[in-house]
C-alpha cells in the first residue's frame, strides 16, 4: 500500500515514523515533510492546500490511503474533493461538515449545547451584538476568556484579567485583529482547572481510544508568556484515572459520535478533545479534527498497534474488533524552538545532532528542512525530542539529557514540562 501524509511538523514525522513499522507499507510519501521525514519518506514540494495539485500526485504515485495532518485542508474541504475525485482513495480526516468542530468556535459551542456536552457558558459576539458583548464582559468578574471563532493558527485565543483591557481586545477582534477568523468572537466563562487531552480515531460509529496527553502551550516556564502551539507534553496523565476517562467517554465522546450521527455528518478521522477537569468533572474546552501537536509525539509512541492497520479500519468497517495495545510506560516531549518564538524568529540556522548521545531518545523533526545537504531550521518550533521511562520525571529527565546534544543558534526550550504533575 503507498500513503500519503499531508504536512512538514512534528506530528507528521511521527506518523512517518510509525507508518514505516507496518508491513502493509510499501511507499511512504510525506508532503511538503521536513528534514527528519525526508530520511524515511519521499517528501514532495506540493502546496497541500492546492488539492488538484495534490490529486495528481496521488494519480502518479498510485496512493492508496492519504492522512492529512493539520486542520487547514480539513476545514477547506480536502476530504470532500477527494470523494467526488478520487472516490477509491481512503482520506483519513473528517469532510468539511464534521471539520466545523474545529474550524468554527461558535459551531462547537452550539453543537455541544445541543447534545448537552459539558462546557463553559459562553455569548457569540459580531459587530451587530457588540453592545451585548461589552455588557457581558461587563457583569462578570474574569478572567475573560476570548476566541476567535475561526482558525487563527493557534494564537486566536486570549485570556485577560483586566476588564476594560478584555473590552478593547473585544473590538480590535471584531475589526480584524485575526483577519476573517475573528468576524465572530466567542466570549467565554474562565474555568479554572486542570488541563489535559483525549483523542479518538473514530469511523463515526465506533472508536478507538487513544492513550491521553497534557500540553504546554505557553512559552515561559511556568506557563507564562504568550501561548505556542505547543512547548511540551507528557502521557499518561497522572491525576487522570479510569473514573475520569468513564466520565469522559460517557459525557463528552458518546454523546459528540451521537450527535455528529444525529447531523448525518460523515466522519473519518480523528476527535481531539480538548479538556479541563474542574472538581474532578471534565469540561470541554476545544474540539480539533486532527491529531494535536505535540501530542502525537507522546501518544503514538505509546501505541503498539499497527498505524497503518488501525487507519485502514476505518473504510473496512472492522474498527470495533481492534483493541489497543498500547505501552505503559510514560513518555515525554520536549520541544526546542526558535530564538524570538512565537514572536518574529530568523530561519536557515544549521542544526547539529549528535545521533550517539540522543538515541535513548526519538528526535522528531518539525521546522526543519536540509540545504544544501545541511540540516537547518525552517519553523518556530524546530525539533521535538520524546522519550520513554517508567514515570515522567525519568522521562523528562532523558528528553533533557538529549536535547543537549541537538544544537543551533538560538536554541530554547522549556526546562520545567511536567512541573505541575
């Protein structure tokens, strides 16, 4: 079977690198791919967004199953061109429909009232309800909590303690601070907790329920500064038992595959579930249609199942018969990233590894790419380095010790991932 992975991060060098452990992989192409997928991959310079330019490439390299990685070509309908196109091909992602839960704040919101999936209260806001939006933000104490409704590319998100600071936020939004992506601003009530995610692979009927991660998305140690796409993750989670997964699956992963059923809306894919527990109840914050970053880098390397296996089973209606297997030990991910990140940052900074002294490790390349024969940065976030122990201190222990042989200029990183475990 030849597959196709959409995408150059570290999520889809990790779905590489699992994808050639199967023996149903014959050809593996990652676009565009990076400089760690190009060591195990063909990568391919397509504009991924460009889908008849991606449709041909699967016509000339005969791909049979296509993973899209980031949520972009999701949202813009990937899935459905390629079931009007090429209707033989297996697309693993969501169509446009199912991937609103992601692409559009205020439809996940009212998806989740409809179905009673617990969240925060929260008010849709446009330039025609902007009074309503002042007055809301008004008779609430904060922190104030404002979304984008649309992709914002992650920084659509903002968490104010100040009121009247919350307020003009409000309106620079709604004029355009974050393009089209922030014509409606969700508004929502702060919940003050624990946060920690769950994922499922899902053919819309039945799941498989992936091992579960908590993030780091602020740049400063101790979750200070501004927010990333991610610094770090660790799996399992400690303070996340069997009796919170229960609550979980009953409350917010059964009624969303019912009510993504009761909207007749096709999905194959992932659900990433993005969760808050508050007095030991579980919320959800955000929806995403994909698997996140970086979390793929701890939750796959905790699954022993076959990846292309497990992908397939979705079009072969025989998802419900796979079990997990999955690796009980705990895994971490430190992500080193580029001076000046997320801020402006340069690219083209040449990066040594000293593959010796990291191979206690998995080093997964995310803006990279190699010039002239040399690896350079080519992103934000450069390289994330995960590694496997009996418990997370061992784990982030080990990532660290590895992350000292992987050099550029500029290189940081946070030295605290784990710190409120």
């Amino acid at each position: 079977m030849n597959i196709l992975v959409l995408g150059g991060g570290g999520r889809e060098h990790t779905f590489a690198w699992k994808l050639i452990q199967s023996p149903l992989c014959e050809e593996l192409h990652v676009a565009p791919g990076n400089a760690g997928t190009a060591k195990i991959a063909h990568n391919a310079a397509l504009d991924i967004m460009d889908f008849k330019e991606v449709e041909a490439y699967v016509h000339e390299h005969m791909i049979d199953l296509m993973i899209v990685g980031p949520e972009a070509p999701l949202c813009a309908g990937i899935t459905d061109y390629f079931e009007e196109h090429v209707p033989t091909l297996m697309v693993v992602g969501p169509k446009k429909d199912g991937a609103q839960l992601e692409g559009s704040k205020a439809f996940a919101k009212s998806f989740m009232n409809q179905y009673n999936i617990p969240t925060a209260g929260y008010l849709e806001v446009t330039s025609d309800n902007l009074d309503e939006g002042v007055k809301y933000l008004k008779s609430n104490p904060g922190p104030y909590v404002l979304k984008a409704d649309g992709l914002a590319a992650g920084k659509g998100v903002l968490i104010l303690k100040d009121q009247a600071t919350a307020i003009t936020e409000l309106k620079s939004m709604l004029s355009g601070k974050f393009g089209d992506a922030s014509k409606t601003v969700v508004i929502e009530e702060f919940l003050d907790g624990l946060e920690f995610s769950v994922f499922v692979l899902t053919d819309g009927q039945y799941y498989i329920l992936l091992p579960e991660a908590k993030d780091y998305k602020r740049i400063g140690e101790g979750d200070t500064g501004l927010n990333t796409g991610g610094m770090g993750a660790v799996s399992p989670v400690p303070f996340v038992d069997q009796e919170m997964i229960t609550k979980v699956r009953d409350r917010v992963i059964l009624p969303t595959l019912s009510g993504l059923q009761d909207r007749q809306i096709d999905y194959k894919g992932f659900i990433f579930f993005g969760l808050i527990r508050v007095d030991n109840e579980p919320f959800v914050i955000e929806y995403n249609c994909r698997m996140g970053d970086p979390e793929t880098e701890v939750v796959l390397p905790r699954v022993k199942n076959d990846f292309a296996k497990l992908c397939t089973a979705l079009f072969e209606q025989d998802l419900y018969e796979i079990g997990l297997e999955k690796d009980e030990r705990t895994a971490a991910t430190v992500m080193t990233v580029s001076a000046g990140y997320p801020g402006s940052y340069e690219k083209g900074k040449q990066i040594s590894i000293d593959e010796a002294k990291t191979s206690d490790s998995l080093v997964f390349h995310a803006g990279t790419k190699i010039d002239e024969n040399q690896v350079v940065t080519n992103g934000g976030r450069v390289i994330a380095v995960t590694s496997l122990d009996t418990d997370h201190h061992k784990a982030i222990a080990k990532s660290m010790l590895s992350i000292k042989s992987i050099d550029f200029e500029g290189k940081y990183f946070r030295g605290d991932i784990g710190f409120d475990l």
